[in-house]
C-alpha cells in the first residue's frame, strides 16, 4: 500500500445545459473554482460523486468532461438522481455497467481498492449489496463511494424529504462487513461526518453548486459558495477536510 493518497471529493455540481444558472447561481463557475482550488490541483485522484447534471442535459456532462479534460487528472465519477446515464455515456469514457442499468464499479488507487456503487435511484438493490460483500471477501480493506448517504444525518430539510430508502435495512447489512474503511457520499448539500452501528465512518460531502441549511424543515439556502471535500489517506488512518473558496 502506497502510504500517502489524496483524493478530492467534489459533488453535487448541478450543471444546466447551457450557461444558464441554477437557482440563480453561476454553477459553472462555481465548479471551476473548486476544480481549479489549489487543494484540488494538489490532489492525486479526483471523484465526482453524483448530481454533476440538474436534469441530466447532454450539454452539462460535455462541460464536465471538457473541464476534466483541462485539468489533466485522474478521476472517476458516481450518478446521482439527477443524472442521465444514456447521455453522461456520449461524454465520458464509463466502464463496463457491472449489473446492466446501474453503473457499479471497482478500481485500485495507490494501493486502496475503492468500490463505486449506483444507488441514484434512491435505494441500494440486494445484488448490488451482494456485490460489495464480494468486494469486502477479497481485500483486506476496501473504501466505499455512493451518491445517497446510507444514513439519516440530522438534516432537518434533506432526511425528511430526499433520504435513501429502505435505510434500516441497508444498515444491517452493513453490520455484517466489517472492513469498509469509509463511505463517502454527496446529495445533502451539507458536510456532515457519523458513524454507522459497526463503526464504519460516513463522510457527506458538501455541494459545490450551493449548501443547503441543515437546520431548517423547509428548503432554505445557506450558501451559494462552492464547498468540497478532501479525503486523505496515510496507511490505514484517513482523515477529511472540508473545503471551500
């Protein structure tokens, strides 16, 4: 295992076809300056975890994918609910589906094994949670990126009206892997950080189109800077840093 990994983490990017804002925030600029911060520049991998479209348009991913492309780093990319995988896969170069219409994959980085998993439609299907125990069985230690938090995280707006489902029984299956090192997700607009019953740590990104205030029942923005988040790994131990311009 490599000692040292960094990884930046940046999600929700929410881009409109055109150079339209969304909810009146020049997202496109907003993404660029996270793409561009110096902690991202820095960084050895990128991933974009989900929501890089507002409705899933053709032109929002052949903006994502030229700024990929300018920034010359690796990087890899998760859907979310709001994304189009037929039209996402006009633009960027996607690895074999592992289940056929969800888009699951696995790959090493610097020594870690770290599963990507499609659960944009809301909910984690049971052979897609057969296929991380089948990850888990064969490393010794593997890092898990997902779109939706497996978890409530006592955000008053979001785990009332867009949680994942079926979230109790997730969980008990994820009490019987015991070597996931982290899960890292997106979809709140808010970073947040708990633990699930066996101890696996849950890292919510923050959103770089704008944060959503976790206090409130109602929608109600908090911010519409961009925020990510960088993931660092030295040996087994990691450690999250939440980032902003």
């Amino acid at each position: 295992m490599n000692d040292l990994l960094k990884i930046a983490q940046i999600s929700d990017l929410h881009i409109a076809a055109g150079s339209d804002a969304v909810q009146e925030i020049d997202v496109r600029r907003n993404f660029k300056q996270a793409l561009y911060s110096y902690s991202v520049v820095d960084s050895d991998f990128i991933v974009l975890s989900g929501d890089l479209a507002d409705h899933g348009e053709k032109g929002a991913y052949e903006f994502v994918a030229e700024e990929m492309e300018r920034c010359k780093k690796p990087w890899a990319w998760i859907p979310g609910n709001h994304d189009d995988l037929e039209n996402a896969a006009n633009y960027f170069s996607m690895p074999d589906y592992v289940h056929g219409k969800t888009f699951d994959f696995s790959m090493d980085i610097k020594g870690r094994h770290f599963v990507f998993l499609d659960n944009s439609s809301g909910e984690i299907q049971l052979r897609q949670m057969e296929w991380i125990k089948q990850q888990a069985a064969e490393f010794e230690l593997i890092y898990l990126f997902m779109h939706y938090p497996p978890c409530l995280c006592g955000h008053a707006f979001m785990d009332s009206k867009y949680p994942m489902k079926h979230i109790e029984k997730v969980q008990e299956a994820f009490e019987s892997i015991s070597n996931i090192g982290g899960i890292f997700c997106g979809h709140y607009h808010c970073a947040h950080s708990l633990e699930l019953k066996n101890g696996i740590p849950v890292y919510v990104a923050p959103a770089s189109q704008m944060q959503i205030s976790p206090t409130s029942a109602e929608f109600k923005l908090e911010s519409s800077l961009p925020f990510w988040q960088i993931l660092n790994f030295k040996g087994k131990n990691l450690t999250v840093e939440v980032k902003n311009i």
